[in-house]
C-alpha cells in the first residue's frame, strides 16, 4: 500500500555522504536512473534498507536520501522509519520524524505511541493519544492496547475508563484484542470487579484473557479466587502456556499448598518450559514459602542467574524459615559477584540479622545500610529499629530512630514496640507523648507496644488505660491486644481479673490469649487451670502416638564473633569433654548452695532422676558451659534460643551459675518472657536474692546501686509467644557479660 505524498521543503538538512558500512546491490545514482526507477519499487527498497539499518548514521542517510528524491512525506516509509529508530533506541529521532511529517495518519500516531510505550514512557503514550483526539484522528484496534497498558502502568484509573468509553464509541467493544488490553488495565489498577465484568462478556476467550483475570486476583491477594479461575480454564479448550503457570504458581504460593504445585511443576517440565527464567524463580519462591527450602536452593543453583528478583526469594526465602544464617550467607555472596541489591533484599537480611541475634552482625547490617543508597529508607530505617531490638539493644535501636528525619506512624510504632520488648515502660509512655505532640496518629502496633511496655513494667493501671483509650483514636484491639491485658493482669497476679476479662471478650479467645493466662498460673504457682495443663500433657502422649514431634529446641552461642550451635545433651562439640566437665563443676557449686532443680515443667512421662539430668543437660547451660571455657572474664556470652526456656529451672540455675561464678559476681538481669525483654537492675545476687525474684518475678523490678568489686554479669533472657505446648513459635534469648 502506498499513502499520497507531497513535496515540502522540510527542517531536515543532511548532507549527501555516502552510504556506508551497508552491503547495497546498487548505488543510488543507479537506483534511480531512469532505466532502473520503474523496475524497483522505491518503497520496498527503502524499507529493506530501513531494516538493515543498526546505527544513526544509517538513519541518517536514508533519510538525506528521501529528502533527495522527494520521498520524505511518504507515509508508508516513514512509518516505517518510526518503528525502526525505536527498536534501535533513537526514540527522539523517531520523535523528529514524526513531528516533521505534515498530514500524520493513524500509523503514524501507533507507530510513534508504540515507541514510546516499548521504553516505558508511559506519560508520553498518554500525552500523544491526546495530542492525536485533538487532531480528530480515529484510533484503531492497534492503537488502544498500547494506551491501555500506559494508563495501568502509571496508574490513570480515570483515563483508563475515558478510554474504555472511546472503545465503545469507535465500535471495538467486540474486538479480543482491544478487550484483553482492557481487561488487563482495569485488573492492574486493582479493579478486579470489572476486569472480571470484561472477562465474563468475552465470547471468544483465549489464553490471554484467562491469564490476565488469574494474574489480577493473584497479585491483589485473592489467591483462591485465582485458582477457581484456573480450574475454569483447565475445563475449557484453552491450554495455559508458562505465563499463565507463573500467576497460578504464585496462588498456590499464597495459600502454602505444595502439592498442587508441585503438579504444575511437572507440568511445565512436560511442556518443556521448566527453564523460562520467570517459571523458575515463581517455583522457587513457590517451594521457599512452603517451608522446602532446600529444594527451592536447588532450583536457585540451577540457574545461575544474576537477577536480583531470584535472589531476593530465596534470600526471604530463607530468613522467613528460619535460616537466618543461610540468608546472611546469600546476601553476602550476592554483594560479592556485584550484584546490586534492592530495598527487599536488605529488608530481607535485617530480618535475617534480627532473627540471629547477633549485636555484631546488627551492626555490621547497619554500617551497610548507612553507606548505601537505602540509608533514608523509611521501611528499613524501621526494619533496623526492630533488628536492634530484637538483638538485645534498645539503645542502639534508639539511635537509629533519632537519625530518621520525617517519622512516620510505623516508626514511632517500632520504637515505642522496642522499648515494650525491654519492659521499658515509662519510656514507651514518654515517646508515645512525643509522638501525639508530633501530630502523629496511632495504630494498633503503637498500642500492643504501649500495653507490652506497661506489662513488663508492672504499670497496670497505664496499660489498662491504654487499651481503654484505643476506642478514642478508632483502634480495634484484636487478639494480640487481648492477650497483652490479660498478660498486664496475670503477670500483676490479678489472675482472676485476666480470667473474667477473657469471658467478656467480644471475640473468641485465641491460643495467646489462653496461652497469658496459663502461663501467669504457673508463675504464680495457681491451679486454677491445672486441667488444662493435664490437655497439653494428653496432646504431647497423642503426637508421640502419631509421630509427630514439636521443633527440636537449640542454643546459638556467637563466640569471637562466630555461632555455635548445641541440643539436648549434645556431645558433637570438639571441646565437648570440656563442655560437660564445667557444667559438672557449676551443678556442684549449685548443690553447695541449696539449688534443687525444678521439674515441675519438664516431660511429664519421665521420672524425677531423668528429669534432673535431662534438665541439666539443656541446650542453653551447654552453651553457657561452651563460653565459659572458650572466653575470658569481661567477655560478652550471646546465647540465642529457639524455643522457650522452662521458668523455673533454666532461669533461676542460671541466676545461680552466675552468682556462684568465680568468687561471687555480681548481676544486670534481664529476661525476655512472651515477646518482652523484662529487666531486674543492679542488684548483688545469692540465693534468696533468686528465689524472692522467681517466685515473684512481676510485683517489683529492682533499681537498687550497690557497690561491687567483682565483674558485672548481664544476663537477658527473652522469649516469643506463650508456651511451646501451643504449638506457637517460640524465642528464647539470652545474653550474659561475665
């Protein structure tokens, strides 16, 4: 096809060089000899030459050449021209070739929009499909996709649906094309419902349309919804391809079911697709998040690939399992082949440094942070409040917070929620003054942080306070603050006010909430609710029937900046004869003084001769033992545990190791039970100074300085959740400085 051409003096002034660098079968004085001119047909020569072009000079002299022989306002060449200049990414001078063309057709206009659209200048489709309504010329079914796809990517929700009206004005409601581009708009614009309108009035639906509508419910988290759509489409004629599996592979991700995609697995690897770099890294994340963490690392050394999208799945993957060193591990080999890391992949690795415990390595995550790109980010500045928490060290945490310029609600929050982890709770009020004086408003984080800090300070009244006040700023309390009063109220020893709060819940009570309240019972050696202590021993019988075990427990001890790890009664240590005689000679020292082990909590189907030695044989006193023999005086022991410690027996004989320790040593302690770090302040320790603590561990927290001449001894125990047998997760933390 051929467009009219007229003869303008155009703006263009090339001069005449030559064409090099292009294998031409003729000269263009040849070309255009009139013994030649009517045997070639210009258009096709020109556009054979366009597409042997891969530089601007070519373009160049092309274009000098049509100036030569009065061809520059042909429209089909010069349309053509246009969608060359943008694959060789001369953009602009497409743009100048369009702007120089006098009577623009609608090819014109695709061609130039199609342009931009391919290098995502998404403002400039909008602004030239304007440019083109003002010029009254008529889209088409090629012109519409293009701008559709710009108006989801900016987003432009009210655009978008001025150009939906102008679909139906120019007669394309029926066109598969132009409603699939639709479809796809109004789905990333999180407008599902009438993506979904679309989808249900297609006649003629293909794989595009079944795999637009999938991705829309699977990326705005309506994972089921996805998969019912994709069992529609595997009862219709239309075959998924690997695009489609990449969307169904991340439902089933979401709703952690690995069976069903591990079918899909097989299946692309029977349509032969198991290697598109997309697929792999959605099974991946696919085995990541349901917890096959190896198999999801086999997939990710299969590929060897440096995208960082890949890198930061099986980075999450790993810290969100609880392999925080395998991530460490991966982020660092990530830095070291130069692979740039995003916001995720250092969120990620906090996360991970957080769950490691590590003040070193917290540290060393922060200094990282500090001197990259992502110091200002407001969601890893907050990450890394958290991380210092979480790693023993509010102050540090408070640093950070300092440093941040404009606090948002989640950074006071983190903050507030840090010092409530430590028990600090007239300073969680105070910051939380600052924060209304601020003007900013809480959330329901703010409040579980406030009641935690008031639970662990023993200031009931204040956290009672709080959670009454959480109606006046439109909060609602949801089971984690339910737990937190009956926490405040079990822990004061107002067991029967926890208990009554409980039965007026305006929602059913969850395992945390009963979870406080029995473990206040045990603190306070009541039995009130002893029969549900006989339920947790008939569901440990029950699982050991049916094979099935809780997570094993275990003890990190970062001696000289490196992690140990020890079990139960574990022997595999190089020094582990060594281990196993200093914890022989601190059980002595501890019988010398009166210690008898508590076995109230230990495995009931043990007698009590089994019970002590199983007891003494924890993960944490091994660990203790293991740094005492590894370390000199004043050095920092951090243990890290991964399950909850029993009250009685672990904390009080480690109160005694430490008192009894070298001559008698004075003792910071600081326990983190149920999420919180609770601190117990400057005071000599010994036996009754022990039991007065433990067996009254909440009504008062000791401030009392007294001289000592023998080394300080920090030990901060902490744990997450409520109690193990509640299947909930647990954390212990312990960190000592002898």
């Amino acid at each position: 096809m051929s467009f009219p051409t007229t003869i303008k003096q155009g703006a263009f002034k090339f001069p005449p060089p030559p064409l090099k660098n292009l294998n031409f079968p003729f000269t263009f004085p040849q070309l255009f000899s009139s013994s030649s001119r009517s045997s070639i047909d210009a258009e096709s020569f020109y556009t054979s030459l366009l597409e042997k072009s891969s530089h601007k000079i070519h373009l160049s002299q092309i274009h000098n050449q049509l100036y030569i022989h009065g061809l520059q306002n042909n429209g089909f060449i010069i349309t053509k021209f246009i969608h060359v200049s943008s694959n060789l990414k001369e953009i602009g001078y497409a743009r100048q070739l369009f702007d120089e063309f006098p009577d623009k057709y609608v090819f014109l206009w695709n061609a130039i929009i199609k342009g931009y659209s391919m290098y995502h200048m998404l403002d400039k489709v909008v602004e030239m499909y304007s440019r083109m309504q003002r010029a009254f010329v008529s889209p088409d079914t090629f012109t519409f996709p293009h701008v559709l796809k710009a108006c989801g990517g900016l987003p432009a929700v009210g655009y978008g649906r001025a150009v939906h009206a102008q679909i139906f004005r120019h007669g394309f409601e029926d066109d598969v094309v132009v409603q699939n581009a639709l479809l796809s708009f109004y789905v990333k614009c999180g407008e599902n419902y009438l993506g979904r309108i679309i989808f249900e009035g297609l006649s003629n639906k293909n794989v595009v349309s079944w795999t637009s509508i999938i991705s829309g419910y699977a990326q705005s988290g309506q994972p089921m919804e996805a998969l019912r759509i994709f069992r529609d489409m595997r009862g219709s004629d239309v075959k998924p391809d690997w695009i489609a599996l990449v969307s169904v592979l991340k439902a089933y991700s979401d709703v952690e079911v690995l069976s069903q995609g591990m079918c899909l697995h097989g299946s692309a690897i029977k349509i032969g697709h198991e290697f598109e770099p997309d697929l792999q890294i959605a099974l991946t994340s696919l085995y990541a998040k349901c917890g096959q963490v190896m198999a999801a690392k086999s997939l990710f050394d299969q590929m060897k690939s440096e995208n960082v999208i890949l890198w930061n799945v099986m980075i999450s993957g790993f810290a969100k399992n609880g392999h925080a060193n395998e991530a460490l591990e991966l982020f660092t080999e990530m830095i070291s082949r130069n692979i740039q890391p995003d916001a995720v992949t250092i969120q990620s690795s906090v996360l991970a440094s957080a769950q490691l415990g590590s003040l070193e390595q917290a540290k060393w995550m922060d200094n990282y942070v500090d001197n990259s790109k992502f110091k200002d980010d407001l969601i890893i500045n907050t990450a890394l409040i958290d991380m210092y928490a979480k790693c023993g060290s509010v102050e540090y945490a408070r640093k950070v917070f300092n440093r941040i310029a404009d606090k948002d609600v989640v950074v006071w929050s983190a903050m507030i929620m840090g010092y409530g982890l430590h028990g600090w709770g007239r300073e969680a009020i105070n910051l939380f003054n600052e924060m209304k004086d601020a003007g900013v408003r809480p959330n329901d984080v703010t409040f579980l942080g406030l009641i935690t800090a008031c639970s662990h300070s023993g200031l009931v009244e204040e956290g009672w306070e709080f959670f009454l006040s959480m109606k006046d700023y439109g909060v609602e309390p949801h089971q984690k603050h339910f737990a937190g009063v009956v926490d405040l109220l079990g822990r004061a020893g107002y067991l029967e006010k926890a208990h009554n709060f409980i039965t007026v819940m305006p929602v059913e009570p969850g395992v945390s909430v009963w979870g406080a309240l029995l473990s206040a019972c045990k603190v306070h050696r009541r039995v009130t609710l002893a029969r549900m202590w006989d339920g947790v021993a008939k569901v440990r019988v029950l699982m050991k029937s049916k094979g099935l075990n809780k997570d094993l427990g275990y003890s990190n001890i970062e001696i000289n900046g490196k992690l140990q790890t020890f079990r139960i009664g574990d022997k595999s240590h190089p020094r582990s004869d060594e281990i196993y005689k200093k914890l022989e000679w601190l059980e002595m020292r501890l019988l010398e003084c009166g210690f008898t082990t508590d076995t109230e909590s230990a495995l009931h189907d043990l007698d009590e001769e089994d019970k002590e030695v199983t007891l003494c044989n924890h993960s944490e006193r091994l660990a203790i033992a293991c740094g005492l023999i590894s370390t000199s005086p004043g050095t920092t022991l951090r243990i890290t545990k991964n399950l909850r410690a029993c009250l009685g027996s672990e904390i009080s004989q480690i109160q005694y190791q430490s008192t009894k320790h070298e001559a008698g040593i004075w003792v910071l302690m600081q326990y983190r039970d149920e999420k919180h770090f609770v601190r117990i302040k400057d005071r000599q320790w010994n036996t009754s100074a022990a039991e007065e603590a433990f067996n009254n561990p909440t009504s008062r927290y000791f401030t009392k300085l007294m001289p000592c001449d023998s080394d300080e001894v920090d030990i901060c125990m902490n744990w997450r959740s409520t109690i193990v047998e509640s299947d909930v997760e647990d954390h212990c933390r312990i960190i000592f400085k002898i």
